[in-house]
C-alpha cells in the first residue's frame, strides 16, 4: 500500500538515514547470493525453510546501516531515551511485517515471484514467537510498532523465553498443552551480544558495615549471567529502527570447578547450568492469574536488574552524572511484573552510586511510570515477605526503607489513622504488595480505558488517587493498523487506499473520510467483495485443518481471546443453544445462517475454563452433525489461537463478540482490531466497547447487558438472585438444564460445574441476568444483517472511526503526557513528519 512496486524505498530521507532503493533485480541477485552463500547449495535444490532463513538474513543486511544510524542519531542528538519493560511481548511472525515497514513488500513479493516462489508461503514458515499470553502482551508488541513508526526513541526490555505459550491442541474436545518450541528451527531475527551480558545476583545475605556512612555489601549470593538478544523494531517507511532486548539466562560454567576434581563435579556442574538456565525456559502460561511461585518472582528480578544495567552502562557511556537521569531516560513499567525496576534503581543509585536516600528517590519516581491492565483481585501481586528476603535479600531492605518513607508520608497527611495507613502499606500482614510499590515510585499510573480508570480512581485505588491525585490518569489503548488492517487484510487496505488515499496508514483519524462513502453502492460492493474472499480464505483453513465446511455466505461471528469466567464464553454457547432449540422446534425458522468461531487458550490450572472448551467443542459436535436444521448454523473451535491466527479470523469476521461483565474487561484491544477490519460489535458496555460506542454512535454497535454501575451496585447488596431469572424465562431454563441432562450426548456430569456456578454458585459474572438482554441484542443484529446496504454503511461507519484507536494516538498520548518527550527532541518534528 502506498508503495509504488520496483522502487523499494527504506529509510527516509527526512529521518537523516539511507535513503536505499532496492529494485526487483537488485533483491533477486540479493537473494540468491544470499541462498548460495549461507547453504552452499543453489535456490532450486534448498528447502522452504533453508529459503525463509535466507530471506530473513537479506532483509536483515537490508535494515543494518538504518539500525545502526538510528542508534548513531540517538547517541548524536542525546534524545530521551523510552524503555518499555513488560514480562511479554507477543510478536506474532515478523518477516511480513517488517518487509511492509522497510517499503520491500511489492519489492520482494515481485522478486520471489519471478524466482517461481511465493511470499507467503515463506511467510507462513516462521513460527510465531509466542512470548506472551494474550492481551497484555500483544498491546506491547503494538506499541513497539507504534514506536519506531512514529519516530520516537522507545525500546523494548523483556525476556527470551526458551519455551513460548504452551501450543493448544483439541484431543476428544479437551485441551491439551504441548510445549512451545518455538527456537528449535533457530531465530534469525534477533542478535546475541554477549559482549553486553549482565550479572544478576540471588539469595545471599546482607552484611551492613558502617565507618561513618552505613554501607551494604551483599555476599554469598549467586550469579546468573544475563545475555541480551537485540530484535530489530522496524519503523514504518521512516528510517528508524530502535531495539526490543531480550534477556536469556545462562551459567557461568568456567566459574564452577571443573577440571580438577574430574567427572562428578563436571556432572554438578551440567546440573547447575540446568538450574540457572530454567530462570527463562518458560513463560507462566496464566492470564489476569498471579502464581506465587519463586521462579517467577526471580524471573521478575532477572529482567528488571539486567535491563536496568544495561540502560545504566549505555547512560554513562553518553552522558554526565545520574542526577540528569530522568531527563534522559523514562522507564515503563508494564503492569506490576517489572515493579522491582524502583528497588533496583535505588539500589544502584544508592549502592553503587553513593547518592543519598532523597537524591535517589526522586530520581527513581520522576523516572518510573505504571500501567495498570486489571482490576481483578486475583491478578494483583503479592509476595510473601521471606520468600522475598530470601530470594533478594538487598532488594527487601530497599522495600522496606520505601515503605517505611511512604508510610511516614502518608502519616504526615492522615495523623493517627493508623488503618488507612495500613491499607495503604507496600508492606503489610507480612506481604509485599507490588501494586502499592508501583503507586508509591512512579511518577505517573494509568489505567487502559475511561470506565477501567475510574473504577481504579474511584475504587481500586481510591486511597491512593485521594493521596496524590495528580499521578494518576488515562490512557485509552490501542492497536497498530499495520499489522492488523495492511498486513492481515490487504484487500481491505486497497480499498481504503483507493477510496481517501494512503495517508490513513500514517494518520489514522484520516479514516474518517470514509464516513462518506458508507452508502455509496459501488463502496459497499467493493467491501461486501472483500469480506467474503476473507471468509473464503477462512474456510479453506477450517477445510484443511479441522475437515468443517462452512457457509462463507453465512454471519461470521467469532469470539477469540483468553477462555475466562468474566470474558463469558458460556454466555455465547447458551445463546447458541437457544438457537439451536429453536430451529430444533420449528425447522421452517427464518433466520440468517450463522458461524459461531471460537478461539483462545485456557490457562493451564484453570478447570472449568478447560471445561468451557470442552463444552463448546461438545456443542459444535451436536450442531454441525444434526442434519435436521441444514447447516443453519455451524460452531467451530479452532485450535491454538495465536496471533497467526487473529490475523486470518479477524478480517472474515463480520459480528464481534465483546460481551464480559462489564467492569471487568479493563479495555480489550480485539474489539479494536474487529472494529477497524469493518466488524460490527456486540458488547457489553464495558472497556473500550464504550469508547468504541461514542466514536461510531449507537447506531453502528449493538448494546446490551447490565453497566458496571449496576454490576458494582449488585455486588455492594450482596449479589442477585439466579433462581428467579432461571424460573422466569423459560428458553433459558432450557439451556441451562440442558447442560447436565444428557442433552450432550456421554456429558455425564462434565458441565455440573458451569450449572453449579450460575444457579448454586451466586453466578458471580451475571451470565443469567445478562442472557435476555443479550438474546435481544443478536436478534436486532440479524435484522440489521437482513438489510444489506445498512449493515454495510455500519461496517463502513466502524472502519472509519477506529482511527482513534490506533496505537499511534495512545503513544503519542504516552509521549507527550508521562514520558515528556518533546516534539523537538524527536529524530523528526510533527510538522516534517506531515510533509512526507
Ligand atoms: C490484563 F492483567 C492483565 C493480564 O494479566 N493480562 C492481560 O492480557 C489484558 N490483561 C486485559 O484483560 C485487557 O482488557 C486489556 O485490553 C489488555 O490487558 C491490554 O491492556
């Protein structure tokens, strides 16, 4: 899109970096070069894989001299430098990306093509680099994306694990989880610098010597050494390609004795890299769930203590005193799991440094910020107090003298109220409270949507807003348009392109120009063509992969994302059995064919969301088998969602499902994605679904269920009564007997537990109390459906107010508001940035 094929152009000259252009012939002399030199074997005798590497390795060399200038202008203009660290970053598969935001893509695929070969094929031989979980980890990946497209000097820090997300498999209708080994065909985008490996230190104890000024030596402890991995992360068409670190731990073997004392010890010391190396062998595969083991929390440490090194030993290879730090350096921490970068740069500062306790406090606050991505309960950290002194020993003095300093600030505001200050303690009942050390050392936290940041204001963390009001504030999330309309639904892109022009893929809020063309016929023509080759691209996969043909002419209406109570998948599946029993009552029914998509992982320990899959693998069993209602609808779970996967649902999607409790879903970006590929929603008003409501008008989404006032209102009166909404609707009564009646044909007694939740249970996620409502909803969206040309201006009216939601405005958000960064200090202005 936007780029002219054969010119190729990668780094703009604006941005003070090569201005290369790579022709088609220039890419195909590259490329088998490239073949020739790393196989010593020719282009037609190697393999997909040997020919995706080698791709891999010339894009690589292509994006070398700009990676390095953009280093080079860094260290040249002294710009304040971002580092967003977050436990997970989940990528999804690079070479396309990357080639789209270098200008290669027609470039390449040109090439390729005159070789006799196919980009994407090559494309789908990279496996996706699963190193996160689901929303918070994908938000990540956008911002860096956002990041380096917008110019801004952001980086970011997180970890290499050896072992992504576990891989999804149905076996029987069931989950099973196999391992993620995604490296074993190696990892050609990333660079090891073990040059700039780090040690970090565990366990040990604290001697405190004191000769006039108190000094701390920790000793005994143990070394692990972390080795950073360098990604590249590619700017849109702007030269700039900052870096993604990530860190793997590995033993120092020459410093265990070896040689000597002969084999025993060389076994021992084989163990102990085994142990050492488990620091990054795995992501923990839970979602919005805190685990309290220890290996996590030294996973925590691990990223936080190398990254912050390393961020510390590059500062002062450029710059003066640390007193300057935050004026050079902003930290992000992305919700609690890197909070320990506070101690740590006040172990630094003071340890290392020599700077006072005041001097190095508010250096860390003023540079240290907080997102905050859930208000669920069970999600917020806690430690236990001696895991935490054993596991870092120094560390839990720092937290400690920060609790007793925070302590003392609050004393000073609320004399004698000795129980808010204990509510309020980063320390308490003998428990380290991540979410408290977060407030009390950042200079900024932020929730991910309007109604999720109130509700952190005005509930969560009420005390503390009331404390210092001024920390805390709202940044709406968003998701990157590259990825998720130019790369993942090409023909959407050309279409847009075609219609307002291709500035909408920098300056998202342009795509409001298509606001007039949603009841042109030739528009809507054009857009119903493009939907349903993405349904036919669907379907083919489904075909292939799971033997179900589907009706692309049916409504495709996909719920994927993380199995969980609150999200309400079971409210999807007894809406869906309600349909069913109407059609099973009156065959002659007249509704739209339906699709229900399914997809997402159930955390691992997570029972009765394993059982939710379960429940809807049993019902797509029944429905797609019963030829009595002639494929009216179709139900399909599809395995291993990942963000591979998002990119070839979300585009053949025409109905969205975002329908959690509301107050619990702190924004969801899948709603975004959907959105902005001409999906319409049905949703709860909850998250960003409210945001989404006031940009395209009440019109153009479908509205239902209870708000999170009256949710809120519900749990303060001590719950609702399921009895009376299960005896007073009939249709739903039905459903939910049907759950462990035998209807399930060999169910036994497998979804008593999702009976018992919603009737003996309280139905703590208002799943029975939300179902007519919701019923109502999918009926208003089938008549919709009916009249084409007004659901199509709906779809249009989506795709042209999602540019709000693009990452490009939170960042720039982030930018101006938390982080500070100048427009002036930018390797651009806003204004050059226009022109181009
Ligand atoms: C929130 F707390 C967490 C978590 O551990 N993992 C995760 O993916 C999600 N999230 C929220 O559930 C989403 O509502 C939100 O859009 C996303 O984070 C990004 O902010």
């Amino acid at each position: 899109i936007g780029v002219k094929p054969g010119t190729g152009v990668f780094g703009a000259a604006q941005a003070g970096t090569a201005d290369s252009e790579i022709t088609v012939e220039q890419f195909k002399q590259d490329y088998r070069n490239k073949v020739e030199r790393m196989y010593g074997d020719g282009l037609e005798r190697v393999s997909d894989l040997d020919k995706y590497n080698a791709l891999v390795s010339l894009v690589r060399d292509y994006l070398a001299e700009p990676w390095l200038n953009t280093k080079e202008k860094y260290r040249r203009t002294g710009s304040k430098q971002v580092y967003y660290f977050s436990i997970e970053f989940l990528l999804g598969r690079l070479l396309g990306s990357n080639l789209y935001n270098l200008g290669l893509n027609e470039v390449c695929q040109q090439a390729l093509g005159e070789l006799g070969m196919d980009l994407r094929t090559l494309r789908q031989v990279e496996e996706d680099p699963g190193l996160g979980n689901g929303g918070l980890g994908r938000l990540a990946a956008c911002y860096l994306d956002s990041m380096a497209s917008l110019g801004l000097p952001g980086h970011g820090m997180g970890m290499r694990y050896r072992y992504g997300l576990f891989e999804q498999r149905i076996v029987d209708g069931y989950q099973r989880e196999y391992a993620d080994d995604w490296l074993m065909d190696g990892f050609y985008w990333d660079v090891r610098k073990p040059a700039e490996a780090v040690e970090v230190r565990f366990g040990g104890n604290v001697r405190i010597k004191s000769n006039g000024k108190t000094q701390y030596i920790h000793e005994g402890y143990e070394t692990v050494l972390a080795v950073p991995y360098d990604v590249p992360v590619v700017g849109y068409r702007n030269g700039t390609i900052n870096t993604l670190r990530l860190w793997s731990a590995e033993a120092r073997l020459s410093e265990v004795v070896c040689a000597p004392q002969g084999g025993s010890d060389c076994q021992k010391a084989v163990e102990y890299s085994q142990t050492v190396e488990e620091l990054s062998n795995i992501l923990y595969p839970d979602d919005s769930t805190y685990e309290g083991k220890a290996l996590r929390l030294k996973q925590q440490y691990f990223l936080v203590s190398a990254g912050l090194q390393s961020i510390i030993r590059n500062y002062r290879e450029n710059n003066g005193h640390l007193r300057e730090f935050p004026h050079k350096i902003a930290i992000h921490i992305n919700d609690t799991h890197p909070v320990l970068c506070i101690p740590e740069l006040l172990r630094i500062l003071l340890d290392e440094e020599q700077l006072t306790w005041e001097e190095a406090w508010n250096i860390t606050v003023q540079t240290m910020s907080y997102t905050n991505h859930t208000i669920l309960p069970e999600a917020l950290e806690t430690w236990p107090e001696d895991l935490f002194r054993t596991v870092l020993p120094r560390i839990y003095l720092i937290v400690r003298d920060i609790n007793e300093y925070y302590c003392r600030s609050l004393w000073e505001t609320y004399p004698g109220d000795w129980d808010r200050i204990s509510r309020m303690a980063i320390i308490s009942y003998n428990r380290i409270h991540m979410a408290h050390l977060a407030i009390a050392g950042c200079h900024s936290v932020n929730g991910v949507a309007e109604l999720h940041t109130d509700i952190l204001k005005n509930k969560i963390m009420k005390e503390f807003c009331d404390f210092s009001p001024a920390k805390f504030n709202n940044k709406t999330n968003g998701v990157t348009q590259r990825r998720w309309v130019s790369l993942c639904n090409p023909a959407l892109a050309q279409l847009i392109t075609d219609t307002i022009g291709p500035r909408w893929v920098e300056h998202p809020q342009e795509l409001a120009q298509l606001e007039r063309h949603g009841a042109d016929t030739a528009f809507q023509h054009h857009l119903l063509r493009v939907k349903l080759q993405n349904k036919v691209a669907l379907a083919k996969y489904v075909k292939e992969k799971h033997g179900i043909t589907l009706d692309v002419n049916s409504i495709f209406d996909s719920q994927i994302k993380r199995i969980h109570a609150y999200k309400r998948q079971t409210l999807n599946v007894l809406h869906i059995m309600a349909l069913y029993n109407r059609l099973k009552e009156n065959p002659l029914l007249d509704i739209e064919p339906h699709t229900f998509i399914f997809g997402g992982k159930a955390a691992v320990n997570y029972h009765i969301a394993k059982n939710t899959i379960k429940l809807i693998n049993s019902l797509a069993d029944l429905v797609n088998n019963d030829k009595s209602i002639r494929d009216k609808i179709k139900v399909v779970f599809l395995e291993n969602y990942n963000v591979s996967l998002a990119e070839l649902i979300i585009p053949a999607t025409d109905v969205s499902e975002q329908i959690p409790t509301a107050s619990y879903e702190a924004s969801g970006t899948g709603n975004m994605k959907f959105m902005m590929n001409g999906a319409v929603t049905i949703g709860t008003l909850d998250g960003a679904n409210i945001e989404i409501k006031q940009a395209v008008g009440e019109d153009n989404i479908i509205v239902f269920g209870l708000t999170a006032e009256e949710v809120l209102a519900y749990y303060r009166g001590g719950g609702y009564n399921p009895w009376e909404v299960y005896q007073g609707n009939e249709r739903l009564k039905q459903v939910v007997d049907q759950l462990i009646n035998g209807f399930f044909p060999g169910a036994g007694d497998l979804f008593r537990g999702h009976f018992d939740s919603l009737l003996y249970q309280g139905d703590h996620f208002f799943v029975l109390k939300d179902f007519a409502s919701y019923e109502a909803a999918h009926r208003v969206l089938d008549e919709r459906y009916k009249d084409r040309p007004t659901w199509l201006k709906m779809c249009s009216a989506n795709i042209a107010h999602s540019g709000r939601f693009s990452s490009d405005r939170t960042f720039a958000e982030y930018a101006t508001d938390i982080w500070h960064i100048r427009p002036d200090t930018l390797p651009f202005s806003a204004s050059e940035k226009q022109t181009r």
